[in-house]
C-alpha cells in the first residue's frame, strides 16, 4: 500500500512538473508589481549589459575573460573520469565506478538562458558545484543570449537541450518534435562549439519518437527526481530551500522526502531559486550530499 501511494504521489509530482509554462502563467497572472515576462527579461538583460560595462576597468574585464577562457580550457583538456550513469526509468544518478560517492545528487536548471542563468551560474562556479543548464531556442535570440550562453559553458557547466520553442511534443507530428530538438542541436554547436549532450523534454513529456531523436543526436534523455520552484507556495526563496533540501513538498502533497543518493534535481531559471540557490547547495552538502560533476555522468559516444 505504502509504494503504491509513493508511486502516486511521483506520478503527481511528474505529471505536474516541469510546470515551466503554466508556473510562468500563475506568476504572470499576479500581475500588478510584475513586468510582462518580456520587459523582465530585457530589463534584467540590461541590468547585466549595464553592470558588466559599469564600474569596471577594461583590464579587469579582460582579466575576467581571460580567467574564464583558462578555465574552460583547462576542464575541457582534463580527461574526466565516468562516475555515473543516468537511471532510463527514474533518471537518478547511479554511480558505474567504485570511485563515486553514492550520496550525491544531480543539480539541473531548466528555460535557460531568462534572466537569471548567468548569475546562477556564477553562484554555483563560487560555490564549486556543477549543474546542467537546459536551454531553449526561444532564449537564444539575441546576441546577448548567445553571449550569456558561452559564459555559461566557459564557466565549466554542462549545456543540455530543452527543445527549441518549449513544446508539449505529444502533441506535435513527428516531423516537428525532430525540428524541436535538431534545431536547437545544431544552434547550440553554432554557438558554444559543441552539440549537447542531454535532453530534457519540456515538463518532462516524451514520445518514444521523441526520445529516438534525442538518442540518435547523441543526447542522454532525462526527466527528474522533484522539483519545486514552478509550483506556486514554492516561488519564495526561503520556502523553496526548505522544500530542495528536505526534498518534501507538503504544500504541493508531497509530505514525504524525495531525496535520496542520486537524486536528480530540477530547478528553473526563476528569480526565486537564483535567491535560494547558494541555501540550496549549502543544506544538501550539510546533509552530506556530494554535488555531482555533470561531466562525470556517462554519455552517448
Ligand atoms: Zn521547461
């Protein structure tokens, strides 16, 4: 009876998850001290541009550069030993080698690059914890997108394929759900030199189609363990860090703790869980989680 009621509560938690659309409708849809999402994207983008030329000398941005360009030469050139594989049926991380920790757990961030991936990225490079920022086509517009993406990848994190424009794909023809992820494949090579090498369908909704594509452009597929931030009495950054740590939802029925060694955790690129995140990596290690490099999981060759 207890794993049947544990099944549906995952299966609560995963049909309603990866909300990304309707989050953003309910956020949007309290209107009044809010932007449109477009003005809030732009602004925070202009925020950026603006604080990235503001008050820094010329050298120190160079310096800047130059930093992030040794590192990510120095982690491309360092063989990476395999620690992982993603589980196909519960995409948990499931260590291959005697050398990994088993407590650990998967960080990833989906709709990127919005408005708040670069900073989110930074706070994670401070805090030594890799991730996987999932990206969509419809983010990568703009030359400051595209900017905002190579800074992402040249400060040491894995990119992953969010589909172009965020569809449901089930409800696409075959033809489109291949658009949906070659496209943006083939954009994200255009940009940071490199196809990705996971995908994540959005809200977490393949077809066995779908899912062959992915494979056959050389994309391990994974959905998530929990996930808090598109769910509405989660869009507060304390609340959120309470529910990732603990891994329990009880606002959401989900009662009981979803974490465990391998968890795969999803985040959203949302200006909640970029407040919560430092609090976030912080309590998951104080529970003596590990923050699992991406670049150790095991890919398709
Ligand atoms: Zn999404």
């Amino acid at each position: 009876m207890k794993n049947i009621a544990g099944m549906i509560m995952l299966t609560v938690v995963f049909l309603t998850a990866c909300g990304d659309l309707s989050a953003e409708d309910e956020t949007n849809s309290e209107g009044s001290e809010q932007n449109t999402p477009q003005e809030k994207t732009e602004k925070n983008k202009d925020d950026q541009e603006k604080s990235k030329e503001e008050g820094k000398p010329d050298e120190e941005n160079a310096a800047e550069k130059k930093n992030q360009q040794d590192e990510s030469e120095s982690s491309e050139e360092k063989p990476v030993e395999t620690l992982y594989q993603v589980d196909s049926e519960t995409s948990s991380i499931v260590p291959v080698n005697e050398e990994a920790t088993e407590k650990a757990v998967l960080l990833t961030i989906d709709d990127v690059p919005d408005s708040h991936a670069l900073d989110m990225a930074r706070t994670l490079k401070d805090l030594n914890a890799g991730a996987i920022f999932f990206v969509n086509g419809h983010f990568l517009k703009s030359q400051l997108d595209k900017d905002v993406l190579k800074q992402i990848k040249k400060l040491g994190f894995e990119i992953g394929n969010h589909t172009d424009s965020h569809p449901f794909l089930p409800d696409l023809p075959r033809e489109e759900q291949k658009n949906e992820i070659v496209t943006l494949s083939d954009e994200i090579e255009d940009i940071i030199g490199e196809r990705p090498k996971f995908f994540r369908a959005p809200n977490g909704a393949n077809t066995e189609y779908s899912k062959k594509v992915a494979e056959n452009e050389g994309m391990v597929v994974m959905n998530w363990t929990y996930g808090y931030d598109y769910f509405e009495p989660y869009m507060d950054a304390e609340k959120l860090t309470e529910a990732m740590v603990t891994g329990k939802g009880p606002e959401v029925d989900v009662p009981h703790s979803l974490l465990k060694p391998g968890a795969n955790l999803l985040m959203h690129d949302r200006e909640w869980t970029a407040a919560a995140l430092e609090d976030i990596v912080a309590g998951l290690r104080d529970k003596g989680y590990k923050i699992a490099d991406p670049k150790t999981i095991k890919t398709i060759d």
